[in-house]
C-alpha cells in the first residue's frame, strides 16, 4: 500500500501516465487498492464523457460503473506504454454507444417510461462564457450522429483519427460529422444571436 | 496564384479546425481569406463556435462520482462467476493432467528428479488459473494454497491472481497467462506476467520463448502478443538483464524492449 500511497502523489500529465501505468501494473498483478486509485483518478472524467454522450444522468452513473467494471475485467490486456485515461475512456465510449444502441431498440417503451422523468438532459457549464453555454446547448440539441463525434473531440480533445476509432467509423466519416456539427450549431448560434441581438 | 473558390475554403476552415491543415493548404486558406470578405466571416464564426465547445466542455457542472457504488460493482463482478466456469476448469484440468503426466513421467524415480515440495503460494488475487498436476484452481478464498515445483497454470479468464514464490518473488499472472513453476523461475508460455524482485531474497529468472530475464530489486511487466508472435518487456524500477537471440543487454527503468521469438529458448508444455 506504500507504494500505492506514493502513486497517489504525482504532478503534471506525464506525472498522471507514469502514476496510472504503474497502479495498472499493479492492478494486472491483483492489487485492488491499486485498482481503487484508479477508480479515484479517473470516475470523474468517465461520469462526465457518459453523461454528455448519453445525455442522462442515471444512465450515465451506470456506464460509468460499467467500465470500470470491464476495465477490471480486461487488465490483462492494457497497454502499458499507452496512457490508461484515454483506454479507459474509449472503453467508456463502447458502454456508451451499446447504451445507445439499445436505447433506440427499445425507444417506445423508454419514452413511456421517461415521461415523468425531470433529471437535466445533460450537464450544463458553470462559469463559462454565455457563448459558450449557448454552444452547449446547442450541441445537445444535434442527433446522436453529429454530437458524438463533436463531444469526444472538444470534450476529451480526440484527434480525427481518436474519434473514428472510438465510434468505429472510418476518419472520412468522422471528418465529415465534425464539420456538419458544427456548421450545424454555427447556425444555431446565428439564429438564436439573432434572436436574442447578440452574436 | 492558385485560387480557391469558396466551397473548398470552408472544407479547409473545418480541417484547421480539425488540426489537420497543412502547411500549403494553410497558405492557400490566408491568400483566399485576404480577398474574400464572406469566408473570412466564416472562418471567425466557427473559429467562435470552435472555442466555444471547448470552453463550454471545459467547464461542464459534474455531480460528486460515487466510488464507493463503483467499487461495489467491481466487488459484484469479481464474485460473478458464469456458468460455464463451473464445469471449464475441470476439463482443462483433465486435459492438462493428461498432457503434463504425459511430459513427466521419464523424470519420475529418476536421477536429478525434482521433489515435489512446495514452492510457492497463492498470496492473493481472483482468478481461474487452474494449476497441475495438483488440480488445484487458484482462487481468493484459497488464498495460501501451497503449489508444487513443474506445477502449469493454465488460464481460463477471470481476474489477475498472484502467485509469491519461497524465494521472495512475486508474480502476478495475466488472465490468459499459461506458466509452468520452477523454485526459483517460471516459465511462460503465453500471457503476461507482472514480476515484482524488489523484494526476492535469491535470483528468480523468467523464462519464455522470447528470451530469458533476471533482475534482483527490478519491477518489471513482460507480455506477449495473441499469436505469440512477439513479447514485450517494460522496466517500472531496477535494471533487467534481457538474453535473446544470442545476445544480451541490460535495460533500466523506464526502458522497455520487443522481442521476436528466439529459436534457441522454444519451450514446450
């Protein structure tokens, strides 16, 4: 647990990497305490990417919960030369999409079921500029197409290439969603700056 | 001077945006937008939009995670066990004591023969790792089990479990991990093993198709691919001797090295 104590402290990104691949290492080896540093480390920043793809707070809880779950599972099978936020995070990113997925097979029976249902649709910034909380906005209001790809790349700063893997669609693919979207929510912000008299 | 028209400057806007412009492409985007009134409004429009996302994104109002509901989960998970894993482990076991009695049996009476003394023991984990010829299936609750020398751990999935030897090593074994366990070595066949010398009282070396590696006081994680194909060597503290192919060399902490299969150290089951 020394030792794990030690990697609890560390500064900087590089710090983070180094930190995580060694309480993975520790992990793959059955340490659990290691494990629960990591849980710790990460929870917040995978809660946050569930929720702003899945738009709905509990359903967000679960897949956060789920892949943590499945990163325990398949430990054996990380990387260690790879930062392990970023493998965690694409593993968030299949929980979220399977979600999804199985939302829209079963659409009818949840929109029965959510229409009492009053959580925020989806996390809204704090102390951000009125611009940028309108951008926001506006992205949750895109289909599931043009918004994922828009929050994996602002939301986790993924590359084209990241968010192609990620969605498992081609980099063609990816670079086309990133620029509809956000054509699609410069409109938005056009229309309403227009409404509103601002820009 | 080449010209741009309108439509391919809002492809390249989006592209720079993306990160992905290059330098010409980036020239051609200034020259065109020196001219052109309407594109450089659209340029400063989804530039607008660019760092409002990021700045929105940024500062999105998370509630407080639940760890402690995580934790629960992985807690859940680990005392999952599906169905099958009843009945598999007892077939792999079957199958292995078939195939190591086979291998072990010129040894037996012989002279040189290994006592079958224990050499270890399962010090913690959770896992299906199923362990011959004592048909024994390392699990957390049969944490202390005491394993035999030329003991093979075959690996059916489930959680990393780690083994500590009598000599102070500590080994942890990747789910689709097969070794075979010596006094003072192991041997691995496919998988990952985490080797933690820090504090082994004696040399331990790990022997796998790959190469052959000590380190006394050295953490490190060796791995190989699905096919076997190849193995990799990472170095967390310590310094590890690696010999391959015919050579060796030291690596230092921070180092990690991919190794081919050396035809001199093929091992079998």
């Amino acid at each position: 647990m020394a030792e794990t104590d030690a990697l609890r402290r560390g500064s900087g990104q590089d710090g983070a990497n180094v930190a995580d691949r060694h309480l993975a290492a520790l992990a793959t080896g059955g340490d659990g305490d290691a494990f629960d540093l990591l849980i710790e480390r990460h929870l917040a920043s995978v809660q946050r990417l569930c929720w702003s793809m899945l738009s709905n707070r509990p359903d967000a809880e679960d897949a956060a919960q789920e892949t943590f779950v499945r990163a325990w599972r398949c430990l054996g099978r990380f990387d260690t030369q790879r930062a392990f936020g970023p493998w965690l995070r694409g593993i968030a990113t299949k929980v979220c999409l399977q979600m999804l997925r199985s939302r829209g097979r079963h659409s009818d029976r949840e929109m029965s079921l959510d229409a009492s249902y009053h959580e925020p649709a989806a996390p809204e910034p704090v102390e951000a500029s009125p611009l940028a909380r309108r951008a926001v906005e506006a992205l949750a209001t895109l289909s599931e197409t043009y918004r994922l790809p828009l929050t994996l790349f602002y939301l986790e700063d993924a590359s084209v290439a990241e968010v192609a893997e990620a969605l498992e669609i081609s980099q063609g693919a990816a670079r086309v969603r990133l620029h509809r979207g956000r054509e699609q929510i410069r409109e938005i912000l056009m229309e309403r700056g227009t409404d509103d008299g601002t820009t | 001077m080449e010209r741009l028209d309108c439509e391919i400057t809002e492809r390249l806007v989006h592209l720079k945006l993306d990160g992905e412009l290059r330098g010409d492409d980036q020239r051609l985007l200034t020259e065109h937008m020196d001219r052109c009134e309407d594109c450089r409004r659209l340029h400063e429009e989804l530039s607008q939009v660019d760092g409002a996302l990021r700045e929105g994104l940024g500062a999105l109002e998370m509630p407080e995670p639940d760890i402690d509901g995580t934790r629960q989960s992985i807690q859940r998970a680990r005392r999952f066990r599906p169905s099958w894993s009843r009945w598999l482990p007892a077939a792999a076991a079957l199958l292995l004591v078939v195939t190591v009695t086979l291998i072990a049996l010129p040894r037996l009476g012989g002279p040189g023969s290994v006592a079958a003394a224990p050499a270890m023991v399962v010090s913690g984990g959770d896992a299906m790792h199923v362990f011959e010829p004592d048909q024994r299936t390392a699990q957390s609750r049969q944490a202390g089990t005491e394993l035999q020398e030329h003991s093979v751990a075959w690996g059916l999935g489930g959680e990393p479990i780690l083994l500590e030897f009598v000599g102070g090593a500590r080994v942890g074994l990747s789910n689709e991990a097969v070794v075979r366990i010596g006094r003072k070595s192991i041997d691995l066949f496919k998988g990952g093993l985490r080797v933690d010398l820090e504090n082994a009282g004696e040399d331990f070396t790990v022997v796998t198709p790959w190469g052959e590696f000590s380190g006394p006081g050295s953490l490190f994680i060796v791995h190989s691919d699905a096919d076997g194909g190849s193995a990799r060597i990472d170095v967390y503290s310590g310094e590890v001797t690696v010999n391959s192919r015919g050579t060796q060399r030291v690596l230092a902490e921070g180092q990690t090295s991919t190794l081919k299969p050396d035809p001199e150290r093929a091992i079998t089951l």
